[in-house]
C-alpha cells in the first residue's frame, strides 16, 4: 500500500507537467557549477548564458525560466536578519510581489511567491567571514509551476558557500 501511495504522488507532478504542455524535460541530467564563492546544481535543461563579476545567468532552453546567482559584497556587514528584511522589502515593497513561503536555518533563507505573473524563488546566504551575500533566484510562468519544480528543488537544495 505505502509503495503504491508514493508511486502516486511521484507520478502526479510528471502527469500536471505533461497537462500543462512542458517545453523542457521535467526531469533531466544534472551538472555541476561552481564560482563566484559558490556552487549548485543544475538540471541540463538550463545553461549558463551569461556572467558578469558577480552575477551568472542561467536560462531555461525554451526561454521560460531563469535563474540567476549571484555574489556581492557584503560591506555594511549585514547579518542574515537584516539581508532577509532587506529583500522582504524589494519584494513586496518596490516591487509588488507577494511572499507565500518563508524559511530560514543556520545561514541561509528562502523566500518564495508571486510576481507579475511568474513563480519566483530566492535563497540567499552570507558567508562564513561575512564578506559576501550569495543569492540563487529562480523565476518561471505561474501556469508553468509542474514543469520547473524539480529544476527548482535541484538548484536551491544544492546552493552552497564553497570558497573562494
């Protein structure tokens, strides 16, 4: 019984996806990144397509999704409570999202919601020393939410410091 339950609810997201016409495999290869003072990975169906000296870019192959990591300084030395505040602020303050999950643990946390009609999904982390804010944020189409969750789940549960 307990094995038909889970065969289920594994099923039912790849059975959502294929509904809602996916144009990138819901589940695909992953690969392995590091720089900028952190790491992830990432499944195939995304690319890097850009990267500045504090920002890479990745883009979902059809276009409908992106994720952009990204380091900066952490100059005024904030602790995570005040680069979490900060970001609630960016969000639904300047500009108009609404947060619907919150989590924090250790040196990290997630914000995740709508806005302008896209999923998005921040998590950001300071550093060991402080020196730096690490940010891993995922943006994609409401409707599109089946066909990103695992890209989603891959990248964010595997966003870390490694070093610089």
């Amino acid at each position: 019984m307990r094995a038909l339950v889970l065969a289920l609810l594994l099923a039912a997201p790849m059975a959502l996806a294929q509904e809602v016409h996916c144009t990138v495999p819901v589940m695909a290869p992953v690969m392995d990144w590091r720089g900028l003072g952190l790491g992830m990975r990432y499944p195939s169906s995304f690319a890097p397509v850009e990267t500045t000296s504090d920002t890479v870019r990745f883009a979902s192959r059809d276009g409908q999704g992106s994720a952009a990591v990204t380091a900066i300084p952490n100059g005024l030395r904030q602790g995570l409570a005040a680069v979490m505040a900060e970001a609630r602020q960016d969000i639904t303050g300047n500009s108009g999202g609404e947060i619907t999950y919150s989590r924090t643990k250790g040196s990290w946390f997630v914000l995740s919601g709508f806005m302008a009609g896209r999923i998005f999904y921040r998590r950001s982390l300071v550093s060991t020393d402080g020196g730096f804010i690490g940010t891993l944020w995922v943006e994609f189409p409401r409707a599109m939410k089946p066909c990103f969750e695992a890209a989603v789940t891959t990248m964010s549960l595997s966003f870390r410091e490694t070093g610089r």
